[in-house]
C-alpha cells in the first residue's frame, strides 16, 4: 500500500522522558523506540501488548498529548500527510478521537450531555435547537442502556462503567476518520461490551479506522481485522487475525506465538522471565533472554522491521 492510502501511518516513532536522578543530574529514559504501525479506513487494527509496553504512549503521541518532559522523533502521518505539533492539535477531537484509558479525561465542570456532542457542537444554543439536541444526547446515552437523566450529570456524579459508556459515546458522536481507543473494554457489563464492539465494526463500515488499544489477546481476535504486537515500546509483529487461528503456525515472532500459547484455550504454557524495563533493555533483539529461537546474532543488533507474508515483523531469524 502507498503512503497515503493509510489513514494513520506511526513510522519509527520513539518517545524519551528527561529525569532527574538522585544527585539532580538530568538523564534521558528511552521508553518507545522504532514503534511502527499502519492503521486504514474501514479496519479495525488492535495493538495489543503487557502493561508498559507502550501501548498509551503510542495514542498520546498520536493525540499530540505526550507530558511537557518527553521528546518524540519519528514521524506520524495522517492520510499522507507528516503531522507537526500544530497538526495534530487541529486535528484533535475533529479527525482523530481518543477514548482515553482514564475515566478522568472527562472535562469535570462540563455536563455529560455536552461533552457527548462537544464534537457536533454540543448542547448549548437557544430553545428549539438546544432542546432537539439533548434529546440526540439521551439517545445516544440509551444505547448503552443509561438514563436520559445521566445527561444532565457532571462526572463526579458518573460510576466507573458509565464514565466509560459516556467516553465511548463522545467518540463516536464525533465525525471522526480514526478513533483510538485506549482499554475501552474493562469494567463493561457483557452487554455493554457487544454494544461496544458492534459500534466499532458499524464505525469501521462506514470507512472509518479504529485502533483499539488493549491486552487482551481474545478481546482483540473477537473484533480486530489485524492485529499488532507491542513488547518493550516497539512493535513485534503486525497480523491478520486469521494468523493466530490453530496452533498460530501462519504468525512470525516467537512472542506472538508464545502469547497465543499462554491462552488458557491454547494450552496456558506461560512465558518464562519478564518484559524488560526502561532503562534496562538488551543491545539486541529485546525478546532476548526469553526467546526460545536465540541463536548468538540475536543479541548483536537490534532486529529491522520488516515484510514477511503479508504482514510485519522484527526477527532476524522469521520466515
Ligand atoms: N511521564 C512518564 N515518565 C517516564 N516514564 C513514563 C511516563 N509515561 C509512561 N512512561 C513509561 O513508558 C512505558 C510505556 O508506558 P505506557 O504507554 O503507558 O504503557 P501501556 O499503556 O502499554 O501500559 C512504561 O514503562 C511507563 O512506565
Ligand atoms: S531475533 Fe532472535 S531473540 Fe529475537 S525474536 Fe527472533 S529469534 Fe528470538
Ligand atoms: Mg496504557
């Protein structure tokens, strides 16, 4: 595929915080290195990975939202276009919507039924029309199988599932091209969860992208069409889920298939050792230590990401 076909493209993204350790001396931590991932119209893309694999970062350097203290190199296009700090913040809540893994990105002092349409101009405006579009709010909120009243709610007055049943619907009230949703699932009710997903796949239909962040392997298999695997700030692998059918004989890394492995209908062999920290990543490959395919070349040099039948992957030794 060409560049601009992809509607959201991250090429090489890298994010670094500067700190200060004990002796007040300035360090950089180098937390997402060589992170790539292509998102089109009309799919759903999961990015799947551990606690700290980056997973946040990624949708927060998309959003233009990354902490005063990180620098980010790489580069991050939208349909073909490389987008600056300035970019992004146009783009923010208008083509590009994030569903934020916390409840605590709602605006405190703005009522529910406001922050819902706060991306097709909200509630406020006189009589008539005001009237006509909280009752769109209710609407969307009944979905979800909320009160019409939880309109009129500040979100303090919210519980945590609701909290995130009002996030999902300010996303996708939005008339948004890509959608990034951050753990939108946990604390959802199973049939909240099916609204939820139906909502993707209909989004996802009308051509728009969805990324949606979580780790949960089956959650990502049930609704993505493709799926990539994020360990220690970079990308692994990029797959269709048909790959991970059976034994995942068509995936490419060891760590994705020692992760289709490690679920509990595939047999529950878990992974041995652990993700390896910031701070303290190998020189080579980063799944060194765990992998085991490792030969003496996998710890000499950080693996390239490369092509591989029909999807993507960083291992020297895949064919
Ligand atoms: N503001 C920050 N300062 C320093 N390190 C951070 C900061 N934010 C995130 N990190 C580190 O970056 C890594 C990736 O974080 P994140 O993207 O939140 O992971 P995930 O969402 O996959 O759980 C983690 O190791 C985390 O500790
Ligand atoms: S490069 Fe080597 S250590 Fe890394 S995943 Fe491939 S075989 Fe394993
Ligand atoms: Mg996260």
């Amino acid at each position: 595929m060409k560049d601009e076909e992809y509607l959201l493209k991250v090429e090489n993204l890298g994010v670094s915080f500067s700190q200060y350790t004990q002796g007040l001396k300035k360090t950089r931590l180098q937390v997402i290195t060589d992170l790539c991932v292509e998102l089109r119209a009309g799919e759903i893309l999961a990015v799947v990975g551990s606690s700290g694999s980056g997973k946040s970062l990624l949708a927060h350097a998309v959003l233009g939202i990354l902490p005063e203290n990180a620098e980010e190199t790489g580069s991050i296009f939208f349909e073909g276009r490389k987008l600056s700090q300035r970019d992004k913040e146009a783009l923010r809540g208008k083509e590009i919507a994030l569903i934020p893994q916390s409840v605590n990105f709602l605006d405190p002092l703005q009522k529910v039924g406001d922050q819902i349409l706060s991306g097709t101009g909200g509630t406020s405006g006189p009589g008539q029309k005001r009237r006509r579009r909280t009752e769109q709010a209710e609407a969307l909120l009944a979905r979800y199988g909320l009160e019409p009243g939880v309109a009129r709610y500040f979100p303090h007055q919210l519980s945590g599932g609701m909290a995130r049943k009002v996030l999902l619907q300010t996303a996708l009230a939005a008339d948004c091209r890509a959608i990034i949703a951050d753990e939108p699932t946990p604390g959802l009710d199973p049939d909240s969860l099916a609204e939820v997903l139906r909502d993707f796949r209909a989004a996802a239909a009308e051509g728009r992208g969805i990324l949606m962040i979580t780790h949960d392997i089956n959650a990502a298999l049930q609704i993505a069409d493709r799926i990539a695997i994020f360990y220690a700030g970079t990308t692994f692998e990029i797959a269709a889920s048909s790959d991970f059918a059976g034994d995942g004989a068509a995936l490419r890394h060891p760590y994705t298939r020692a992760l289709l492995q490690a679920l509990p209908d595939r047999g529950f062999t878990p992974i041995p050792g652990s993700q390896p920290l910031p701070g303290e990543l190998p020189e080579g490959c980063l799944f060194c230590g765990r992998c085991p395919q490792q030969t003496e070349e996998c710890a000499g040099r950080r693996p390239m990401f490369r092509d591989l039948r029909g999807g993507k992957v960083r291992c020297i030794h895949a064919t």
